[in-house]
C-alpha cells in the first residue's frame, strides 16, 4: 500500500514539477524498491515487540533508501564523487550482520555508519570544493545535497540512539563457544 501511495505522488509530481518526466519504467522501478524495503522491514522486525527497535530499523532503512537514491541523482547530475556515498549502506549492512541484528550491536553499527556518512561527506562535499579554489562558492543543488547528506547523518545516529533504547534492560548476550 505504501508503495502505491508513494509511487502515486511522484507521479502525480513527475506531471506538476517542470522539467520532471519519467519514462513509466523508473515508477515501476521505484514501487519494486519500496516493495522489496518494505518486505525486508517486516521480516527483519518480525519477533520485535519493541516500538523503539521497529523505529529504529525505519529509520535506517528510510535514511540508507534516501542515502541512494540521493546519491544516484547527484553522481549523475552534479558530481560523479557521489557515488562515493554508496559505501555507508555497505558499512551499515556488515555492522548489522556483525551485530546479528541485536540492539546493543545494532546501536554500534548505527553510530559507524553515521561517522561513515560524515566522513563521506567530508570527503565528497567539503574537501574538494576547498582544494578547488580556496573558496567555497556552491550552486543551489550543492548546497541542497550538502543538507541532505547532514540530515541523513543525523537519521543514521538517531537510528542508534533508538537502538540503544531498545537494547536497555537486554542482557548482553554470550559469544557462541568455539
């Protein structure tokens, strides 16, 4: 539902927005990611009872799509460096998979992504445009992707801080014996 929803009012502003028209391949490309987000979301969260570990994992997934796709329109139309950002979801996903998933893990894992992102837009954003000129003279879509990448950094730590939440009153749990 969620999907429909959303692929609908991008279409509806793919016919509002001047200079916005996509092919109908990339709204069926859109719903399929939202769908496939969505199914992961569920399974992953399937036996948490805990609204602040559901939150979390929202919250994390709803940053990381954004993180790409933001990344893919920026790689493609205002610096190539961009696609530099498509190593924080990785960061994220081999912290959860080291985590196995669990609070305390994923709280860690969360806060390593967030410095990933910071870290990348240091990288992406800020130094080169330094290196250029000395002078930091941005357009308005780097500017916007400046604040987009700060603003999923942030997601990404509050991500960890729900996290830690929901891992409070958890014991740590033991290391499988070898």
């Amino acid at each position: 539902m969620l999907a429909l929803v959303l692929v609908s009012g991008l279409w509806i502003a793919s016919r509002v927005v001047e200079g916005w028209r996509w092919p109908p391949g990339a709204f069926v490309v859109v719903g399929a990611l939202v769908c496939m987000v969505g199914f992961i979301y569920e399974w992953i969260t399937r036996n948490q009872d805990s609204l602040a570990y559901r939150a979390a994992v929202a919250i994390a997934f709803a940053a990381g799509f954004v993180l790409a796709w933001s990344s893919l329109v920026r790689a493609t139309d205002v610096t190539p460096l961009a696609a530099l950002h498509f190593g924080v979801p990785v960061v994220g996903l081999i912290g959860a998979a080291v985590a196995r998933l669990r609070p305390k893990g994923m709280a860690r894992a969360l806060w390593v992504t967030a410095l990933a992102q910071v870290l990348g837009l240091a990288c992406v954003e800020i130094l080169p445009r330094v290196q250029e000129s000395g002078v930091d003279a941005r357009t308005p879509a780097e500017w916007r992707g400046l604040f987009a990448s700060a603003v999923i950094a942030v997601l990404f730590a509050g991500s960890a801080l729900l996290f830690r939440e929901a891992g409070r009153g958890q014991p740590q749990s033991a290391s499988p014996a070898a």
